[in-house]
C-alpha cells in the first residue's frame, strides 16, 4: 500500500471520531510567541495545528499527502470562514513549489520524520521566525510502540539539528517517546 493510500484510510477513520481538529498541546502552550504573519504546516493531517495558528491572525499553508485529509480541511476551513490554502502535495518531492521562493513565520510539522526536510525547513524559515517539531524519538520506555525506528528521532537530535538557533523550548519526554523543540532563527 502506498502511503497516500495509507493515509486516506487513517483519516477517513479518524474523521468518524472527530468533533473539532485538536492543535498540539505544546504549541498551543507556546502560544504567547505567536503573532500572527505566515505559516506551513507540513504533513498538516487533518488541520488541528494549521485552524488554530489562522485564529493565531497567521495565513497557513496546510499541506499533506492524504487528499481525504486536505479535503477536510477546506470543507471546514470554507464552514468556518478560516482562510487556509490546503494542497495535498509529497513531502518527499524536494523539489516541490510549495517552498521555492516562500518563506514562513513559522513552520509546524507535528509527527513527521524526513531527515531530508530539515535543510528546507530552516531555508524557508524567516529570519527571526520559529519551527516547532514535535515527534516521536527511540526512547526505550516506548521501543514497541508501533512506529518504526527509521522515524524516530535519536535522543536529543533536534536539539543538536536547531543546536544554532534560539532554543525557547526542548522536551524530551521518555514516557510519552516524543521530542519537542520550538526554537527561533537568528537575525
């Protein structure tokens, strides 16, 4: 099965369950940095991140690979009245124009891995503007929790990856098997 495939099943499956798209925690309680401007949310799923930083005044992109799920969020974003362009797109294309000649005031990917991103990541990253990342990481608490190791971040790899930016949060947190970072790029 491909993963676009893949992704569709997950979504319409959690689309049954869903009442409202739910933000991530931390960036939520990261909130007081955001002040609005643009945004990317990479592999963006079914929005939660992308509705909440447009009621955070920012002009989102939300793109992901699951058409089901960019789907959704246009259908929601057009009920509600929130402006977000939603492109269903490959993040494994690196060539992808989703990021030639743009840059973000932040840029959220929320449980992805693609090592090869973060180059682009910190390119299209505005100076003086924020990534959060959050996902899971090889904790030995959580070694069979279902996920792959080939997406799981090795302990403090974020931190060593964003190492030159401003780091205003790092978590890495054993119980969960998740890492967390919000940092900011220098002037």
């Amino acid at each position: 099965m491909d993963s676009k495939t893949k992704w569709n099943l997950k979504y319409k499956e959690r689309m049954n369950d869903l009442k409202e798209p739910v933000p991530n925690t931390r960036l939520k309680y990261l909130s007081d940095y955001l002040k609005g401007g643009t945004a990317l949310d990479l592999a963006s799923g079914l929005g939660g991140n992308s509705f909440f930083l447009a009621r955070m005044n920012y002009h989102v992109q939300a793109v992901d690979v699951s058409d089901v799920a960019i789907d959704f969020i246009r259908e929601r974003a057009a009920h509600d009245d929130i402006k977000i362009q939603a492109k269903v797109c490959d993040l494994t294309n690196l060539n992808n124009p989703i990021w030639a000649n743009h840059t973000y005031d932040i840029v959220v990917i929320s449980y992805y891995l693609d090592r090869s991103l973060f180059p682009i990541v910190k390119s299209v990253t505005k100076e003086g503007g924020y990534v959060f990342m959050e996902t899971f990481y090889q904790s030995p608490r959580t070694e069979n929790q279902g996920v792959s190791s080939q997406y799981k971040l090795l302990p403090n790899e974020l931190l060593a990856e964003f190492g030159n930016w401003n780091v205003l949060f790092f978590e890495e947190n054993e119980q969960e098997g998740r890492q967390t970072i919000f940092c900011q790029r220098k002037c």
